[in-house]
C-alpha cells in the first residue's frame, strides 16, 4: 500500500474521453489498494485559449483578474475527473490549490510556493477518497487566488508529492520518458531508465522541454523523487533522482538542440572597465535572459573588442531596442543580430570524471565540416552555437559519437 501523486498534463486530459482514460488509470492503482492523489492541468489548449480572451479586451490586463481567469482552466478539468471517477463508482473528490492548503506569494502569474499544509488532503484519503488536486494554482495567506507560471502543474505535483512524503510520483505526459535526444531529429534517440537531477535541468534548460524547469529544481532542492511516463500506454517512463555513482560511468546522458536562441554581436566595444556591466545591466533591466556570452582579445588601436551573446529569440527586438540606444554612450559601433543559429548541448555527470570530452566533440563537428560560432560549458554540459541549418545534423553526428 502506496501513497502516490499523479499528474496529468494538458493532452492527457485533452478531452473527456481522455478524462476518463485516466479515470480508468486512477481506478486501476486504487483497486490494487493504493491511495492516490491527482494533479491535473487545464485541458490542452484551455490556458491558451484564456490569455486570448484576456488579450482580446486590454492588451496588459490585470494581473490579479488574469489568475482569477485562468485558474478556472484547471478547476475544469479537477470536476470533470472526479465525475469520471464517480462513473466508474470510485469515491473522488475535487478540491482547488486553496482547498489542498498551496500557500503562495502575493506574485501574480508568476507566484512562489511559500507552504502546503495538506490537512484536507489527508483527511479526505483517510474516508478512502481519491483526492483530486487542481494544478498551476494557489492561495496568499490574505486569500488571493494566484498561479504559478506557465506549466506549473508539474510544480504542483513536486510539492504536493514532496508535501505528502508520497512513496511515489507519476508525472504523466505524452511522451513516454525522457530521452537521450528529441526523437524526431535524432530517430536512434533512446528512452532513458534514469538521470539526474542536474542532467534534467541541463537538458531541460538546453531545449529538451519535457517539463517545467522550476518544478525539478524543487524535485532537486527537496530530495522528491519522480518519474516522467506517457499517460496514452503502459511503459515505464523516466526515473528522475539525485546522482549515483554508477551515474557517471555514462559520460554523455543526452544531446540536445535549442532552436529558440539568437545572436547579438556587439562590433568594437571599448576594451576598458565598466564596459561590459553597462552592457548586461541595461539588458538584465530589461528583463532579457542571456545565455552564452563570448569576448574577443583586444585588438586594434586604442583597444576594442567584439562581444558576442545568446538570448532567447523572441526578446531579440527588445534587446536590439535597447542595445541601439545605448551605442553611443558606452561607444561600441552597432550591435549586429542574428536569428539564424541553434545550440546544440551535450550534457552527462560523467564529464567531471572524463577527460577529452570537448575534444571529441570539436572533432566530430570539425569532421563534418560544421562550424562552431561561440563554446560554452559549465561542469556536466558543453553548448556550441552553429548555423540553423546545421543545427539537426550537428544533434545527429553528436549522438551517434557519443550514445550509439
Ligand atoms: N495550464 C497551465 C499552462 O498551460 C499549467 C500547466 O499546464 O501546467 O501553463
Ligand atoms: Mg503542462
């Protein structure tokens, strides 16, 4: 007899017949005498489908009137489950972030997990309910309803797992685990028994989006361990836990591709102190995100370098807004952008104990004549940038050398 929290995710309860497939699931686990919490989000597309109603009226609405709208994706599908359970005559019952005892800050859209006191929860399993949880989705102790940030079920179940000190957490999706590679470019890509936490947030963070990267940081800060499986078949999925030794003796966990990145090249930056805070200053004001970031030896008279960073592609007329503006007080002479680039990542906890990693890589992408525009690397992952239409074949070559 196991506690254990579900989630589902937006296309396992696309629709009611979805719903009641999971119904079928919850059912199962039930029946073998289990006692089952389910976090589900906002059927697919609902959320979306929200923020263009919202849209439709003021281009910037209220933030505390936008949680209050889209928590109702959610509170859908929480009903619509219980029902499904209720049609299969198991004893269910649906309650809202606030009802579960998830206490939030006051930070609309975006709010933090401050603590979860699942008294009801506990008190409605012990009558024999399954307990049925809606994710994304909080209370302030004043009272406000609040969300967590897009694809914040996954976080959800995390601390409601974590919470509840569950034997197990399911988090269900429509694909079956994590794999070394997006499968659809790399089709040799295998699915993955286990990886680290610190893998997870380096693939999830290098483009490989299974899911939110907030909710395995917290995975990670609290020791919860969870698995990531397909909600449509029966296969074990992922086993997501902290690192073990037999670990890394895989040197190379998976590759992955990060076509969201673009590139802002800064020509002739006076190579003097201060330069390069003004510079990520005014970005960071803005809100941009930077990734990479490269710097070339001075040259020239007087002294001047280029320098050359990576953010996320749509903040790119914002950043090149805001970079023009300051040209000519920080004295570079334009700021050059361009869309067209990939990243490529590989990522493995064996790197710390491996050498000639990087090499390797080079090597490979040298032999076929792809060529690297900007290296980054951090203890278990090594990025490159390369041309966009290099990008799949870079993912390939990599894999094969690396995992096949
Ligand atoms: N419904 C929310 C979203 O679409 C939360 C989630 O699905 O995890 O972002
Ligand atoms: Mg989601």
């Amino acid at each position: 007899m196991a506690l254990i929290v579900q989630k589902y995710g937006g296309t396992s309860v696309g629709s009611t017949e979805r719903i009641k497939h999971v119904a079928g699931r919850v059912a199962a686990y039930r029946g073998k005498g289990h006692r089952v919490v389910v976090i589900v989000s906002a059927m697919s597309g609902v959320t979306d489908r929200l923020i263009g109603l919202a849209r439709d009226i003021m281009p910037l609405p209220n933030e505390r009137e936008m949680d209050m709208l889209l928590a109702t994706g959610e509170q859908t599908t929480i009903a619509l489950t219980a029902m499904a359970l209720h049609a299969l005559k198991v004893p269910a019952i649906s309650l809202t972030g606030a009802q579960a005892g998830i206490t939030t800050d006051g930070v609309h859209t975006k709010a933090k997990i401050q603590n979860i006191t699942p008294k009801q929860v506990h008190r409605l399993l012990d009558d024999g309910n399954v307990v049925i949880v809606a994710g994304f989705q909080g209370q302030t102790p004043e009272g406000q309803i609040t969300t967590l940030g897009r694809g914040g079920s996954d976080l959800s179940a995390i601390a409601m797992a974590g919470a509840l000190k569950a034997d197990l957490c399911q988090i269900y999706t429509d694909v079956d685990g994590v794999y070394t590679s997006d499968p659809r470019v790399v089709p040799s890509a295998r699915k993955l028994g286990e990886i680290s936490y610190d893998e997870m947030l380096e693939l999830a963070g290098a483009g490989a989006k299974v899911m939110q990267l907030r909710s395995v940081e917290f995975a990670k800060k609290f020791k919860v361990v969870f698995e990531v499986r397909s909600s449509l078949n029966d296969n074990p999925g992922t086993i997501v836990k902290e690192e073990t030794q037999s670990m890394e003796s895989v040197v190379i966990r998976g590759v992955s591709l990060d076509r969201n990145q673009a590139k802002i090249t800064l020509v002739h930056v006076p190579d003097q102190p201060g330069a390069a805070a003004r510079i990520f200053k005014a970005i960071a004001d803005s809100a941009i995100n930077v990734d990479m970031i490269v710097q070339t030896a001075s040259h020239g008279a007087g002294g001047a370098t280029d320098i050359s960073f990576t953010i996320d592609k749509p903040d790119l007329l914002k950043a090149k807004k805001v970079l023009d503006g300051i040209g000519n007080a920080i004295g570079f002479k334009h700021a050059a952008a361009d869309e067209n680039i990939s990243k490529v990542s590989i990522v493995g906890v064996g790197m710390r104990s491996h050498s000639g990693v990087a090499a390797k890589m080079f090597e490979a992408l040298a032999d076929a004549g792809i060529n690297i525009e900007m290296i980054s690397t951090s203890e278990i992952k090594i990025s490159v940038v390369v041309k966009a239409d290099k990008g799949e074949s870079a993912t390939r070559i990599l894999h094969r050398v690396f995992l096949e």
